[in-house]
C-alpha cells in the first residue's frame, strides 16, 4: 500500500506563512550593532550573495535531474548521487544567503533553528512513500548516501535524461524571491542608517 502526502508536507507553504511573519518583526526591531560600511557589513553582504546564487543554481541542477520525474523512478545520479535531499539543502543554502544579506544574526538563528526542526519530519515522511514506491531498491540508496549534507565524493553525473524547460523556469521564477530580498535587504538598511527605522534590540 503506497503511502501518501503526510501534514507536514501539505502544509508547507502555510507553515511558512505563519512563520515569516516572526523573521520580519526580528528585521524591523532588531539591527546589527557594526556599521553598514565596515568589513563586517561587506563579509555578510558578499556571503549572502554567495550562498544565495549557490543554492538557486543548486535547484537548478536538481530540477534538471528529477524534474517531471519525482516518484515516478527513484532518481539517484547528478545532485543525488551527493545526498537524498538535495533540494532541500540547496534552499536551505538559498535562505540562508537572505539571513545573512540582513546581517540579523538572531534571524540567522532562528532560520537555521526553524529549518533543522521542521525539515526533518518533511524528509522523514517524504522517505517512508519513496520506500513504500520503490521498496529495497530505495532502502539501499538511502544506506549509501547522506541524507542532508552533500558528499561530494559520490557525485555521479550520470542518469540526465530529457531536461524539462518548463520546469527550470519555473523553478528559476520561483528561486527568484531569493533574489529579491536582497535589495530589500539593503533597503531595510538604509532605513535604520537615516533613522526612518529604530532597533529596539541591537545585536552584538
């Protein structure tokens, strides 16, 4: 008997909405307490960009393998030769990116709390109706590879089949809200340098 969508993965989307709205009120009464132009302001700024175009390019890649494919056949080469859920991390990467373009360090970690807590009842469910799809052939794939954290080691580039454009530019139009936080990001910054803004707590 296959097993289908658990709670925690149909309501994904709503348990963000309900979620944003904390990281936002950190955002507007919370501030860093370094300079917008200082080293620090720019380590944070360059990181954010980095980890931001890593993790778009990274679903990307994943969309490019599974796409038009997920639980049809158990997809194992390419971003999935590296770990189980490669999606997943590479949006973890992506969100990250956007933390750090705000230089919150408690948004940082309540991002980084947030995702280490929910995710894994979404990859644990996700993993019960692959196995109950593909059976030992899934149990065996999930013995050999990482289910998170990417080992690079067992990068195959093999098993690419048709690549679905519709589905990377959706995906691309969908990884583009990563993009535009970040002038937001620096537009919120410029509202606490000329005061427009005030931080009830500044963060060390």
């Amino acid at each position: 008997m296959k097993i289908g969508y658990s709670w925690f993965e149909r309501n994904r989307r709503r348990i963000t909405r309900i979620v944003l709205p904390f990281g936002l009120l950190m955002v507007l009464l919370t501030r860093h307490s370094w300079p917008s132009d200082s080293v620090t302001a720019y380590i944070f700024k360059i990181a954010g960009i980095v980890l931001v175009v890593k993790g778009i390019i990274g679903r990307l890649w994943c969309t490019a393998y599974i796409g038009g494919r997920k639980n049809q056949e158990l997809v194992t080469g390419g971003p999935y030769s590296m770990c189980r859920n490669p999606l997943y991390f590479f949006s973890f990467l992506a969100g990250l990116g956007v933390a750090f373009e705000f230089q919150n360090v408690l948004l940082i970690l309540f991002y980084v709390g947030f995702f280490s807590f929910y995710y894994p009842l979404v990859i644990s469910s996700e993993e019960k109706r692959l196995h109950s799809y593909f059976g030992d052939t899934f149990l065996r794939y999930k013995e050999s590879v990482p289910a998170f954290f990417p080992n690079i080691f067992k990068l195959n580039l093999g098993g690419l089949q048709d690549v679905s454009y519709r589905l990377i530019s959706k995906n691309f139009m969908d990884a583009s809200l990563f993009i535009i936080f970040i002038p937001i990001a620096w537009w919120v910054d410029s509202l606490f340098e000329n005061g427009i803004l005030h931080a009830y707590l500044i963060l060390p």
